[in-house]
C-alpha cells in the first residue's frame, strides 16, 4: 500500500488539484483567444492548434521529429497539421541533405506575419496583466509554481512513485 498523506500533503493537495484543473482550463482558453484573433485577422484556413504551433516554431527552423521534443505540439496529428499548414503557405518543408528522412520546418513569410500578429497579440494581453502593481511579481511566484509542478511530473515519469 501506498504511504498516507503527510499533514503538508494535505495541505498542498487541494492548491495542486486547482492548478491541475487550470492549466487544463488555461490552454483551452488560449486556444479561444487564438481562435478570435484569427478572425479578427479574418484568416480562416487554419486553426488555432495550427496557430499555435506556427508561433512556437517562430524564428526557429526544426525537425518535424523535434516538435514534440520541444514542446512545440501536444497533439496527435503532427502530420497531417504540418500538412495542411505546408500546402496554406505557412511553412516549408525540406529535406535535411545528411538524413533524407529527416524534415526541417521553417516558416515562409506567411507564417511569420502570423507569427508576428500572435506576439504583438501576446504583448497587449501582457500589458493589459501588467496594469496591476504586483501582477509582474504574482506572475513570477506562479511561473516558479508551474515549474516545480513540471518537475514533479517529470520526475514521476522518469523514475515512478518514491517507496
């Protein structure tokens, strides 16, 4: 059997299930952001995981294998958003000439204004946060939060539960 909650266990349970819920909650509104600025920029070709994927890969140029590696996508059809997003004229493919096998992404002069339109969108919604006083330094103690709550995740996926 699996050890009893500590008293501070208890205490950190609930906080930790809230934030679970949220961050779970939070990617789901961006994407409803994306989507609205999308119309508003009356782009109706992609979507907003598409958006989103285009804005992580940004000014990098990646191997298709490396997307999920570097957190860029989340999904599971990789293929055919790359796809789609290639034959829109946001992305160009090319095939790496010491691994045929392997793709490199960019994006095409598209996909950066896209790109561009999301961080100019991102600097407003973080302008609007940052009208509050302390916003810079609640932002911050949760940015340190989310963290450890990675870690954690990441250390139970690497080595299990602690005995």
């Amino acid at each position: 059997m699996g050890k009893q909650l500590t008293d501070a266990g208890q205490i950190v349970s609930e906080p930790y299930f809230n934030i679970v819920r949220l961050v779970e909650r939070l990617h789901r509104h961006f994407l409803d952001v994306l989507r609205t600025e999308l119309r508003h920029l009356n782009i109706e070709d992609i979507n907003a995981v598409q958006a989103l994927l285009l804005y992580n890969i940004g000014e990098n140029e990646v191997v298709i294998r490396d997307l999920k590696d570097r957190g860029y996508y989340h999904g599971s059809n990789v293929s055919y958003n790359i796809k789609k997003l290639t034959e829109f004229g946001y992305l160009d493919q090319e095939r790496c000439s010491h691994d045929r096998r392997s793709v490199r992404l960019r994006l095409t002069d598209r996909g950066m204004r896209l790109c561009t339109a999301i961080r100019d969108l991102q600097g407003h919604l973080a302008h609007q946060l940052g009208a509050d006083s302390g916003a810079r330094a609640d932002m911050e103690a949760a940015g340190q939060t989310m963290l450890k709550v990675e870690r954690c995740w990441t250390d139970f996926m690497r080595y299990g539960r602690e005995v």
